[in-house]
C-alpha cells in the first residue's frame, strides 16, 4: 500500500544495530520494487539509514583493519552540509587523500613537486624527461612542435622527423610541448598562442584526450604479449585454491545478517584486491605493486550517490613509490544504482572487474616511469603502449562519452572484462534470468545501462 501523510518516509524507529539497519534497507528496497514506495522517498530513507549504518560501522573499520572508513559529520557542521545540498558531508576522500598524500612524501620526487603551484613546472619536468630519454623523439625542438600542431589542427600532412615513432605519440607529445611552453609562443607565434589562450575547452586536452586518444588502437605485437599475461593472470588466480575459495564467498552486503558478517565481506574485498596485486606484480614483473599502495575503503552510499566510482589508481610517471590502487566497498551498487546488483554473481561479477581494471591501470602507470625514465627498451612489445598510456594519463578524456573509449580506459576495460568473466562463470553459474519488474532509478547514476 502507498504510503500517506500518516506514514513518513523515514524508518519508524532509529535503528539500533547493524542488523536491523540492513533489515530496514532490504525492507525498503521490497516496498520500492513492488510500488509500495514512491521513487524519492526510497531514496531519502535508503540515504538516512545508511547514515545510521556508517556511524554504527565507525567503531569496525580502521587503519590496522586497512578498510578505512568516513564518518559523518556531526551537529551544526553537518546541518549546515545538508542544507547545501551536499548531504551529510561524508568525508571519504579525506581519508583516501590522507593515503595518497603519504605515499607522495615517499617518492622520490623534488621537493615542493606536488604543490599546486608548482603544477606547471612539475609537468614540464617530466615532459622533458621523456622526451629526453625518448629514442625516437629525443631530437624534437619547440619549433617542431609547433610546425607539427598548426598543420595537424588545420588537417595537412605532417613531414614527420622522427623515423618511425607512431604519428599519435609525435602528434600528443608536439600538443603536451606547446600547452606547456605557451608563454614562449607570445612573441614568435602569437596566433598559436591566442589560440590556446581563448580555447573553451582546452584545445590541447580535446584533440588528445577526446580525439587522438580515442580513435588510436594497440598494436597487433602488444596485443599478443598482453593477451599471454592475461592467461597467466588468470591461471595464477586459478592456480590459487584459496583466493579462488574466497572469491566464490563473495556476496551482496546487503545479504549480511549483522555488523559480523558485514565486515567479513568488507575485509574479504580487501584481501582479495591485495592478492591480485600480488599476482599481478608477478606476472608482469612490477614488484612495487601491492608494497602498501593498496588500499580499500568502505564508502557510503552517499558518496557513491555524487560520484559514481569503486576503484580507481594514479601517480605521476617518472615519479616512483607514490603509484597508487584505490577500491571501495559500498551499498550503493546494491540500492541505489539504477539497475540495483542483487545478485552474488553480479557482485562478485561487479568487483572482479573493478579490481581487474585498476590492477591494469596500476601496470600500466609503471610500465609509464620505466618509459619517462629510459627504463623500458623500444624494442620492448610494450614500449608503444607504454609511450600512449603516458600521454593519454597527462590528458585524460573528460567527457562522459569520451572517457571510457580514450585508450587508457578502453584496454583496460577489455582487459578486465576477459580476466573476470571466465572466473565469475566458473564460481557463479548463471541461473535463468528473474522475472520481474526492473528497478530503474533515473538520476541516481550516470550509467544508463546494466555492463
């Protein structure tokens, strides 16, 4: 029955314990589904009671856990968040930036790097770098650059001097020296210069990152050599009877029956996700993945709800120690996605292939430092990949439509995708599709369709 006037939206009682929390949430999502609770009253009382949830969790999750958690913040500070619009004003990346920001002051970068105002600089720096020790580029002016930018944008053949460097990582690299010189363009090249000046959005991030970064494609002797890693990848897993025996224990945590079994399935995602990096270092020779540059985090529903993310990794290549993987746990994907996971086979179908992508990525930006440092031969199958990886990562595609198929993103979602679903059929074996009505939750995601 609908509700009215004399039945609020929210829960009738303050929830006490963890499980009567999940209990109310598995009742909601019930009265949502079969339309006895309007779209936007589910999603207010989803949003309260995981409120409730993350101060009950506070006293579970740690750092000697390794699953961190945010808390909420309290009296008129949080009043004051909520009547903005920006919700409880749940501080999870204050916590994952704590993580990042430790691992900066670890590498090896110069001092005052990471500054914000040094930003220009520090680009600068390692755009030299790697041009410097770039076999094939090592030779490129800011003359050339230039020559090579105004014919591409004007559509005309470019006399490449570079032998047989690939025309993306000449024609990115030729973008990446003048947006960072263009103040040197003022007097020699004002047009050039006015033209970078006025651009909206930036011209240089546009053509490489929506442009050249979408449209380039691997190369048929890298694809052979990752496709070999792939199948090590998952022999290692498979090989590994009790990750693979911890994997198939995966389910929604929403399914939990109280605080213990919730965070059992929170810390089982951890290690899960530190094992893979262990394989993962092994299986493409990059021992610095996993050395304390994993981390998971439980992430309200909340934070999901304004950014819609469960892993993703960074660093600067070049730079070494502050690399980065970065995963959540959260009940959001099972309550407030627009196709709601319900399922064990499509959570642990879900994470496999978050965990999958952001072990890519985590490769793929240390395969970049040996490139920027002169560390990776060019004879290496790996070498123009490495070379595309680093150029796209320094501008990354922003668009919703472009971002997933820049090249970064797009290899390695294939990646993931071929890794995780062998595994998930093997451990989940799908069962005849549920009828039913579909719970769509229009506006709560911006992912339209079910992956």
């Amino acid at each position: 029955m609908a509700e009215t006037e004399d039945t609020p939206p929210g829960p009738p009682s303050q929830p006490r314990t963890v499980a009567d929390i999940l209990r109310d949430m598995r009742a909601a999502r019930t009265a949502f589904q079969s339309g006895d609770l309007a779209e936007a009253d589910y999603v207010e009382r989803i949003l309260r009671l995981d409120r409730s949830l993350t101060q009950g969790l506070s006293g579970s999750f740690n750092d000697r856990s390794g699953i961190l958690i945010a808390r909420p913040l309290e009296g008129a500070e949080g009043t004051e968040a909520r009547a903005s619009g920006h919700g409880s004003g749940l501080r999870l990346s204050d916590a994952e930036q704590q993580f990042i920001r430790r691992l900066e002051t670890r590498s090896n970068a110069p001092p005052g790097f990471f500054d914000p105002e040094n930003t220009l600089a520090s680009k600068r720096l390692i755009l030299n770098r790697f041009i410097e020790n770039h076999p094939q580029l090592k030779s490129m002016t800011l003359a050339d650059a230039v020559e090579v930018v105004e014919k591409t944008t004007r559509g005309e053949e470019v006399n490449w001097k570079y032998g047989d460097a690939d025309p993306v990582v000449v024609a990115s690299t030729a973008l990446m020296m003048v947006d960072i010189n263009r103040e040197s363009l003022r007097a020699d090249h004002p047009a050039l210069y006015r033209t970078l000046q006025s651009a909206s959005p930036d011209l240089i991030q546009g053509i490489i990152g929506n442009k050249l970064m979408v449209s380039v494609q691997q190369d048929d002797e890298f694809a052979a050599w990752e496709s070999g890693k792939r199948d090590q990848v998952v022999a290692a897993i498979r090989g590994d009877e009790t990750l693979m025996a911890d994997i198939g224990r995966l389910k929604p945590l929403l399914d939990a029956t109280g605080d213990g079994e919730f965070v059992e399935q929170t810390r089982l995602r951890q290690s899960i996700t530190q094992r893979m990096a262990g394989i993962y270092a092994q299986v493409y020779g990059v021992p610095q993945l996993g050395r304390g540059n994993v981390a998971t985090f439980y992430a309200p529903a909340e934070k999901l709800a304004q950014n819609d993310t469960y892993g993703y990794s960074g660093g600067v290549p070049g730079i070494h120690n502050e690399e980065y993987i970065v995963m959540r746990a959260s009940l959001y994907d099972e309550l407030l996605q627009r196709y709601p996971r319900e399922t064990a086979r499509d959570v642990a179908g879900k994470f496999l292939r978050d965990v999958n992508e952001e072990m890519r990525h985590g490769v793929d930006q240390l395969y970049a430092d040996r490139v920027v440092n002169e560390e990776l031969p060019a004879d290496h199958p790996a070498f123009r990949h490495a070379n595309l990886i680093f150029l796209n990562n320094f501008n990354a595609a922003t668009g919703d439509e472009a971002y997933p198929e820049q090249y970064t993103e797009r290899t390695a979602k294939e990646a993931a995708a071929e890794i995780a679903t062998p595994l998930v059929d093997e451990l989940f074996p799908a069962q005849p599709a549920e009828q039913g009505q579909v719970i769509e939750l229009k506006g709560m995601t911006i992912r339209a369709d079910r992956p």
